[in-house]
C-alpha cells in the first residue's frame, strides 16, 4: 500500500556540494512533484504501531 500525493520538492542550488548539516539562506527553487509515502508496516514490517509523518506546509 502506498500513498501518494501531490506537493513541491524544494531545491537548493548546489545542495549535494555541501554537507548535510550545513546551513545556508540561498535561494531555493520549487517544482511539482508526485509525493510517496511508504507505511512502516510495508517497509519493515516489525508489528503494528501507529506511523505519524510531518511534511512541512508552505
């Protein structure tokens, strides 16, 4: 089971240039994108639980 959406993935320019903590204001860009969501129980499969996900809102 998957759920899908549609939402914006937001870039940064040169983004894999840089590490994964790093901080930085510069301008970002956005595009259209088709957002996937994977329930914990069909990507581990480790027993019932509940699954709360955030996705930030512009």
């Amino acid at each position: 089971m998957l759920i899908q959406a549609e939402g914006e993935k937001q870039s940064a320019p040169d983004a894999q240039h840089q590490a994964l903590w790093h901080y930085d204001n510069a301008p970002s860009s956005r595009q259209p994108q088709t957002l996937t969501f994977i329930p914990w129980f069909s990507w581990a499969n480790r027993g019932e639980g509940e699954m709360r996900i955030w996705v930030n809102e512009r």
